[in-house]
C-alpha cells in the first residue's frame, strides 16, 4: 500500500509537471492546449489523494500522514530530477523549438499560454520582479 | 503597496539567512548526520558483532552491572536496538563519604557486546558527536550553545517564511532548473531544495525551537509554576524515590519484568533504569523505545525489584505535555523505521543544500554589482571567505573525524576526546586555507579533498577491517553496507562538485567564481 502511494505521489507531479508549457514540450513534444492542461492538474489533485488515501491505508492515521508529507516531497525531488537531468527525447521541430523557450529567447507564447509561459515571466515580464532576483 | 511589502522581507531573507547562515549550516549538517545516530554508534566501533539477541544482552549486563556496580545508587540500562552495537550502561556511584575521591565518568560506564560480556572496543563518542553538537556545539558551556543554536533556529524560521514571501514565484516555476547560468542556477538551485523540502524545513525548524522552548521563551513555565521541580514533576513523572533499607536483597531477573512491561506498555522496552540494586527497596523502571512511538516522551512502568511486582504506572500525559512530546518526536524522528529515516536524511541534506545554496548566492549576487571586482570591500570578502572556511571545510573536518576513528590507536589515551579534536583541528585548517588561498582554489581543494576522505574509507573498511562492504553483504549485515555505500555516493558527489568548480573558468568580462555547480549540488553533496 505505501509503495503504490509513493507511485500514485510520483504520478502525481508528473502530471503537474505536464502541465506546463516547457515540460510538455520538452518531453511529449507537444504545448499542452488549456483544456488538457486543466485535466492534467485535476488528475494530479486526484493522485495526490489516492496517495493519501493508499499511505494512511497502508500505515494508519499516526504515521499515515506523515509519511505522505515525505513522499509528496520525495516524489517532487524525484520529478525535479528526472525532468532536469535526464535527457530528453531527440528533439523534433517542436523539440528544438522548447530549447529556446526554457533559455528565456524563444518566441513569445500564444496568448492561449499566457500564465504558464516561460518566456513570459522570465524573459518579457514587464513588472521587474525586485524580490524575485534577491539572494 | 506589494512591491513594498515583498522588497522588505526580501531583505529581511537576505540578512536574516546570512548573519546566523554559518551556524545553521552546521547546526542542519550534523542533525543530518545525526538522524543516523545509532547506525554510526555501531559502524564507529567496527570489531563489535551484531546483537542477535537483545533478551541474553540484557542478562549480561545485569550480570555486569552486579559484579562491577553492585554498590550504585542507581543502574541505566540502554536495551539494544536492531541497529545498536550493544546495550549501553551505566550507573551513579554511591558518594563517598570523605576519603576516596569520585570517580571519573569513563569509570561508570560501559559497553555491553553481543555476547553479553563487557566489550573492549574503541573509545569513540560515535553518532552521539553529531547529536549532541547538533544542539550543543562543543567546546563552549551547554546554555551559550541552546541559547545560540536556538536564536539561529528562530532568524531560521524568519528566514524560511520571508523566503517564501520573497520567492513566491517558486511555487510556479517549480520545476524549472535553468542550469549553467551563473546567479540564475544558483537561486533555481536554492529555490528547489527550498521548495521541495519545505514542509520538512518549517516542522524542522518550528518543532526545534519547541525542544528548547521552555528556556527561549520561561515566561509560561514562570508565571505557572513557582518551583522549577514541579513543572518537572508534571512533564516528566516518575515514581516516589523510596530511602535505602540498608537490607540486602537479591535482585529479581530483569528479563521477564521488560517481558511483562512490554505487553503493558504496548510497545519494545527501550530503556532500564534499577535504583537501589541490591536492597529491598530496590526499584525497576521499564520505559518503552522511543523508536516504537511518535511522542518523544516514553510511558514507563515501575515494579519492586524484589518481587518483580508492578507498584506504578505513569499517568496518560495531558494535551500539551502529549502535544510537546510529539512534536519533540517529529523532530528526532526516532520513531521512523528506514524509509522515514531516509527520507529525514534527504530532507536534510536538502536543507543543508538550501542553507549552503543561500550562503553562496549572497556573494554570487553581489559580486556582479561590485564596482571594482578585483578588489571587493571587506564585508564581501569575510562573507567570501567564511563560505570557504564553514561550507567548504566544515564537512572536510567531518571527513577527517571519520577516518580519525578509523586511524587514531585503539589504545589511546582520551582517544574519544581526540577524534574530535581531530575534527576541530581539520576545520582550523581549512579555514586557513581558506583566509590564504584564493577562494576558487580553496573551493576545489576543500571539496575535493573531502570527497577523496569520504570514498576511500569504505575501500578502507574493506581492507582492514572485519565489516568491509563485501563481508557484511555475505553475512546479510546491511547497516555496514547502507553506510559505506552512503560514503561512496558522498564522495563522488563531493568530487564531482569539486570538477566542476576546478574546471570553472568565469564566462563574460567580469570574473566569477564557482557560479556552474548547481545539478551536482542537487545531486547531493554536503554532510
């Protein structure tokens, strides 16, 4: 039961991870529409909760809840580092196009992708961000 | 309004993380370590066997504590754990009257092994080093270091919910690791062992201040309780002390009375404390493991020594005293099996990568803003070199305690005491290495040389001791294993990281340092 919540966890930020335009890219080589977007993240809230449901199950209502707070964040770090450290799939058109999306000089995104858009926060956001740039 | 309120508490971050960052730095490194306490109790004594029996250790050092203390006022007796070396003794000694001068506290402790006799290992503090330092420190008087560490632990909390406040983009771009990008890799890099491990940081940071909070903060305990002993009394209870009879009588066996207080207390017995051994009124206290609960503070049970009759009980503590004693529980995380603790000690090490990761962007930021960076002012470069010294060498002086216990003669005089001066020693080292040497060179050599100490010490082990990496894996022994295979994967982090900063040449007009290892920093270095 806990090795199925640590799973169900790891699905979970997968699924948050797909759906954000230069993760999607990056790997499914596809920018996610704003529907799938949205069905993407209601299945990661519904496998957070099976996680939950599948730890507590596994490990009681004392340790149960802890545990799932570690998974959730192991599952995160793990996510994290696959995504960042394993390479992804040879790139198509749309593949190489990701590359220059992530380093900030891609082309500006459709207005369809506004809040998720890398390129916007990072490279074109007009507000300049004072605390974001503090150590 | 927003900008305002942000552009404050990102200075309230910036120097709340700093001035106390070194301290916090140490203070998380070894409390990570510390999570594996009893694992390296026993790898720090190799030549002892594993306790296969724990019920016939306990006979021997009731056995022990008969022949060798049968005069104490009062016996402890650690029960072994799976992990343990052996059950830990020892007693108070009954005062002289006149004469005799007391006895040292090497006298009044011992180490009872596997077999049940007294062992003779090497003379090491083992995992306890890290615990105790983790709120302690060392060389200094106990209530300076809690006062510290505790003050450190609250501009910690500051820092962390600033921090959120400051970065509060990091909950969007959480998954974003732009590497190879000078100050941009760096705060990604802070930001994601922040952010991945934040509930564990603020539980760590929150429930910390709580194990020291009745001394930060006395005010509740004063204005309640006028005498110190009876505040005591309500948190920890414990049976009447019963006077002396001065009629001897033989102790009952202590194995059926931890047998017995088991199924009372629901759980593995931890722990064995007997007052007056020897005497009718002798007393036996039974508490449960710490290991086998979330609350910190153990139920007990008490029986006559004599009889093997239970006399008391303790009380079901009340909500706050149970509330303090959890969250005491959450922090130590004694009562994790392996998988908790691996995911304590990676929540650490992340946190120590936070802590680091922050230290290091200070300079990283500033040094772009440098009018003249090859003379930066004095405050950039204490910050600069304190890095060196506190990130750099405080975790090769960790290295360098742990072949200490591998290197230093069993026989030595004091040879605990030496193993961590030997600490200190390497530590005053690196940071005169890192006062002297320019920090791009200190940097590499001080990582470097640490990830070589890590990972030659499991080839050690193999080579000169009886819990090399292959024998323990042929006789199904697999703390050994799990702890030299911990230092392989540190010493090649260590090393890669080293790589990087060696071969890091600044990119663009204004020279840099270091600026690029930020993956094999998330890959996991740092003690």
């Amino acid at each position: 039961m806990t090795a199925l919540g640590f799973l169900a966890a790891i699905g979970a930020f997968a699924m948050f991870a797909l759906s954000t335009d230069a993760h999607a890219l990056a790997r499914l080589h596809v920018r996610p529409t704003g529907h799938v977007r949205r069905r993407r993240r209601a299945a990661a809230w519904v496998l957070v909760a099976v996680a939950f449901a599948a730890i507590v199950a596994g490990r009681g209502w004392v340790y149960g809840p802890i545990l799932w707070v570690g998974a959730i964040m192991a599952a995160a770090a793990i996510v994290f580092l696959s995504l960042n450290f394993l390479p992804a799939a040879p790139g198509t058109a749309r593949g190489k196009q990701r590359s220059g999306v992530l380093a900030g000089s891609g082309p500006a995104s459709p207005p369809a992708d506004r809040d998720r858009g890398y390129d916007r926060r990072r490279g074109v956001d007009p507000r300049p961000g004072p605390a974001d740039r503090t150590g | 309004m927003s900008k305002g309120f942000r552009q404050s508490q990102a200075q309230l971050h910036t120097w709340s993380g700093l001035l106390l960052g070194w301290v916090l730095f140490v203070v998380f490194a070894t409390g990570t370590i510390a999570f594996w306490r009893e694992p390296l109790n026993r790898w720090m004594r190799p030549e002892l066997a594993r306790v296969e029996d724990p019920a016939g250790v306990l006979h021997g050092a009731q056995a022990f504590l008969e022949g060798s203390a049968g005069d104490a006022t009062t016996w402890f007796i650690t029960l072994p754990g799976v992990q343990a070396p052996g059950a830990q003794v020892f007693w108070i000694p009954r005062p002289t009257t006149g004469g005799a001068p007391a006895r040292g506290p090497r006298d009044t402790q011992a180490m009872i092994g596997a077999d049940g006799t007294a062992v003779a290992a090497r003379d090491t503090r083992g995992g306890e080093f890290f615990y105790r330092f983790h709120f302690d420190l060392y060389y200094m008087p106990v209530i300076y270091a809690r006062w510290l560490v505790g003050i450190a632990a609250m501009f910690m909390l500051v820092a962390i919910l600033s921090g959120i406040v400051t970065h509060k983009k990091i909950f969007r771009d959480f998954f974003t690791l732009r590497r190879a990008k000078g100050q941009r890799s760096w705060l990604d890099g802070h930001n994601a062992t922040a952010v991945l491990g934040l509930p564990f940081h603020l539980m760590m940071t929150y429930t910390g201040l709580v194990t020291l909070m009745a001394m930060l903060m006395p005010w509740a305990t004063v204005a309640n309780y006028d005498d110190e002993a009876k505040l005591f009394d309500a948190l920890f209870p414990h049976v009447e002390a019963v006077p002396r009879s001065g009629t001897p009588a033989p102790l009952v066996d202590l194995r059926p009375l931890v047998r017995d207080a088991e199924v009372r207390l629901g759980g593995p017995a931890g722990f064995v404390e007997v007052s007056e051994p020897g005497d009718a009124a002798a007393r036996v206290t039974v508490s449960r493991a710490p290991g086998s609960m979330l609350d910190s503070r153990a139920p007990k049970v008490t029986y006559d020594g004599v009889t093997g009759r239970p006399i008391w009980t303790s009380p079901v503590p009340r909500a706050a005293a149970r509330t303090a004693g959890v969250m005491v529980g959450l922090h130590a995380g004694r009562y994790g099996d392996l998988l908790i603790r691996w995911l304590y000690f990676l929540g650490g090490v992340a946190g120590t990568v936070m802590v680091a990761s922050g230290l290091v962007l200070w300079t990283v930021k500033r040094r772009e803003k440098l009018p003249d960076p090859a003379r930066p002012h004095v405050g950039f470069r204490l910050v600069e070199r304190l890095n060196v010294a506190v990130v750099g060498g405080f975790p090769f002086a960790v290295a360098c305690f742990f072949w200490a216990n591998r290197l230093l003669p069993p026989a030595m005089e004091s040879r605990a005491a030496w193993e961590v001066h030997c600490l200190f020693m390497a530590w005053v080292a690196a940071t005169l290495l890192a006062t002297t040497a320019r920090p791009a060179r200190a940097w590499a050599a001080l990582l470097g040389a640490t990830g070589a100490l890590l990972a030659l010490i499991p080839l050690h082990n193999i080579a000169f001791t009886a819990r090399g990496i292959f024998a323990s894996i042929a006789a199904g022994d697999w703390m050994p294993v799990g702890a030299d295979l911990t230092f392989l994967v540190f010493g090649a982090a260590f090393l890669a990281v080293a790589r990087r900063v060696a071969r890091f040449r600044p990119a663009g007009r204004r020279p840099r340092r270091t600026v690029a290892p930020t993956n094999a920093l998330l890959a996991e270095p740092a003690e």
